[in-house]
C-alpha cells in the first residue's frame, strides 16, 4: 500500500509590525520537517495570500525553500479570481524553483463550468510545473464538478493533484476511477472518511501542530485499525484549529509554542481573550 502524503498549508510569520519574520518563518519550517511532512504549500489561504505583495511571495518561498532544501517539497499557491494575474503567479513559481503550484479555483466571480476550465486550460497549457487543483466551495462560493477535475486531468499531464475540501463520497470515488490524479483531503475535520474512502493523503492546517496523529492514523488505517480514540482526537485538534478564523487560531497556538507571533493582517485579527482562554484550556490537556 502506497504511503499516504502528509502536505502543510503554512501560515505566514508576521512580527508585531506586520513585516514576515525571517526567523520564526524559518523556526517552523524546522518544526515542520521535525514531524516528517513531506512538502509545504506556501502562500496559499493559510498563509494569508491575499495579503501578500508579489515581493513578499519571492521573498518568503526563498526563504522557505533555502531553509527546506530537499527534506520536503515547496509547493506555491498562485490562484485567483483573475488569469492573467494567476498566470504571473505561476511563471513567478517556475522561476523560483517550486516543486509544483496550487491553484485554487477563481473565487466570488463564480464561474461556470467551461469557464473554469478554460481558465485552468490556459494556465495549464503554459506552464511546465506540477499543478494542483484546489476544490474547496465553501470558500470560493464556486464548486468545480468531477467532470471537469476529470477532463481537465485527461488534457493536462501536468495536473497532478487535487486538494478536495468538498465532502462527496461519490465525486471522489469518480475522480479516482477515472484519473491518475492523486487525491488529497483538504478539510482536516473528515480526514478519517478521506483515509476510508482510498484518499491519498492530506494538506493540512492541523498538521502545524502534530503531524505525528496524522501519520498514526495513516499506519492505523493500512493495517485496518480505527482507532475512534485518536480519530476524536484528530477532530478536536481540527475544530480548535477552526474555533474563529483560520489562521488566526493556529497562529496564536503557534505562538503558545514559542514558534511565532500571533500577528495576523486585516482584514484578520488576533483573537480576543475568551477566545483565547478556550483554546489555552484545550491546550492545557496535553501539558
């Protein structure tokens, strides 16, 4: 059985006047490879993106990748609601050296279906770096159907992944059959279904914290164990890591672990009091 891929979706370190901490972005990335993941996806909605400078992205994947080296893959978000932009992204992540980008689909425009996949066409037929597909319509306000992941990984051999966030038996079950793409579960709430129905592995922003649960689970699961003792575990770690507003959360657990600041930018903010005491109490039970 092929071993389940453990991806991060990085938060991006701030200091207390909002500039990228050099040195907490590289403290994580330590404490990331310390728990075996096997690549990072940088500038993506947990590294809060959108606000970013086009600068910022180059000086932070450097940064990560310098600090990586080849104990784990780099990955780029570059999608956004716009192509012309999304291409610049990518051309900016070839440049650089990533292993490959993330494209998330294009958000609040809400596309149909031709249009999103002309708009990963375009991309896809430009450019020469891996490329995955990021599906999470909670969050886009768009959902993009299996038949066009699937046509569109017919088209491309350079699609290769597809981060699902949406929760569909079914369309998964479909996209497997039909493709060669590997499948990795983008919601960490359901990761225990994900594993049960043949899911490759996991982008994670739970994994900030301990990846060592999500490689249990994946040897559980492979040799036939369901642990609903660990599984629970898994799923209140995920709520905590989601109790207000992502980043915001794993950042300030972040920050309880001496790693980085709590900083997040606007139009995210840091948590309030009750907010934090909720997540200190959770936190107590493993001290």
């Amino acid at each position: 059985m092929k071993k389940k891929m453990v991806m991060v979706a990085m938060v991006t370190p701030f200091d207390e006047c909002h500039r990228i901490d050099d040195q907490a972005v590289i403290r994580l990335c330590h404490h990331l490879l310390k728990m075996n993941v096997d690549g990072l996806v940088v500038c993506g909605t947990t590294g809060e993106v959108s606000a970013l400078t086009f600068e910022e992205r180059e000086h932070l994947f450097k940064l990560v990748k310098n600090t990586v080296g080849k104990k784990a893959a780099v990955w780029m978000g570059c999608g956004t609601n716009n192509t012309d932009t999304t291409l610049k992204n990518c051309w900016q992540a070839e440049s650089l050296g990533a292993d490959g980008v993330m494209l998330i689909t294009p958000y609040y425009v809400r596309p149909s279906q031709r249009g999103l996949y002309e708009h990963f066409s375009c991309i896809a037929s430009r450019i020469s770096l891996p490329i995955m597909l990021y599906n999470v319509p909670k969050r886009t306000g768009i959902h993009m159907e299996a038949k066009t992941i699937i046509d569109l990984a017919h088209a491309y051999p350079n699609i290769v992944m597809l981060k699902q966030a949406h929760k569909d038996c079914d369309e998964i079950l479909r996209i497997a059959s039909h493709t060669s793409l590997k499948l990795l579960c983008g919601d960490d709430f359901w990761y225990d279904e994900a594993l049960e129905w043949g899911m490759d592995g996991i982008v994670s922003v739970a994994g900030h914290m301990d990846c060592e649960m999500i490689h249990l689970m994946n040897s559980y699961y492979q040799i036939g164990i369901r642990s609903e003792k660990l599984i629970e575990r898994w799923k209140q770690l995920s709520r905590m890591c989601f109790l207000v507003s992502s980043p915001s959360d794993i950042k300030y657990m972040l920050m309880k672990k001496g790693i980085c600041t709590q900083e997040v930018r606007l139009p995210l903010v840091c948590l309030n009091e009750e907010e934090k005491h909720r997540i200190d109490e959770y936190l107590e039970q493993f001290e």
